[in-house]
C-alpha cells in the first residue's frame, strides 16, 4: 500500500506578521520555517519511513516550498531530485496578497468568505471526495 504525505511549507517572515501570500509573494523560510522542515524531516525518518524508501518528493516551485522539501529530503536522505510541478503553485491573492491580518480591505473580504463558507466546504468536499476516487 501507498502512502501519501502532504507536508506544508515552513513558516515564513510574511507568515509570522499574518501578511496574505499567494504566488504573487515568493518568499524563503525564515529561520523558524527551516527547523520545522528540519523537524518533518526528522519525524518522517524516525516514525514514519521504517526501513523504507520514499518514491518521490513533489514540490511547488514556490522559493519557500522547495526549501521546506529540500531540508526534509536531507534529513530523510532522499537521494533523487526534487521534482517541482508547475501545477502546484499556489493560488494568486489577486488584491488580498500582501495584506495584513489587520487591514481593513482584508477584513471586509474575509467576512464575505464566512457568509459563503457552508457553500465553499461542500465544493471542496465533493472536489476532495473526486481526488480521493481517483488515486
């Protein structure tokens, strides 16, 4: 049986002030965003791997994604490339890139988002459940 990992990127800068990012901001990891990839990798090498090898390692081509793949793939010792997919890039923030947790503009969207959240769980349910069928 397969076995999938889904591994966020580390924290970054823009992260750590609550700023937006999208694919419009591709920032690295701050310093605290690399000890927690150092710490994935390490989790993945101790629990989870148990004398096996991964098949690959997939990345989005975002500065702060490939890091984070690049620090858990030298802790676990992977020993291929990276490969980094261009379909995995994260979605543009359009107006809310680069804004704050407290910018107003921010804020008002953000309140529209939870009117319509029911409507958006189910989409990504059923968008989930159609991922799911086919692996």
């Amino acid at each position: 049986m397969k076995e999938i990992y889904f591994i966020r990127h580390g924290q970054t800068n823009e992260n750590s002030l609550g700023i937006r990012q999208g694919s419009e901001i591709d920032s690295e990891l701050n310093e605290l965003g690399r000890i927690q990839a150092k710490k994935t990798g390490k989790y993945l090498k101790k629990y989870r791997i148990k004398g096996k090898k991964f098949d690959c390692i997939i990345s989005s081509p975002m500065k702060r994604a490939v890091e984070t793949a690049e620090i858990i793939g030298k802790e676990i010792k992977y020993p291929k490339k990276i490969e980094i997919f261009d379909e995995l890039i994260e979605l543009r923030r359009g107006k809310m890139s680069g804004l704050a947790e407290d910018n107003k503009y921010r804020k008002k969207i953000e309140k529209e988002v939870k009117k319509n959240r029911k409507r958006l769980e189910t989409q990504l349910s059923i968008f989930m459940s159609l991922i799911w069928i086919n692996i």
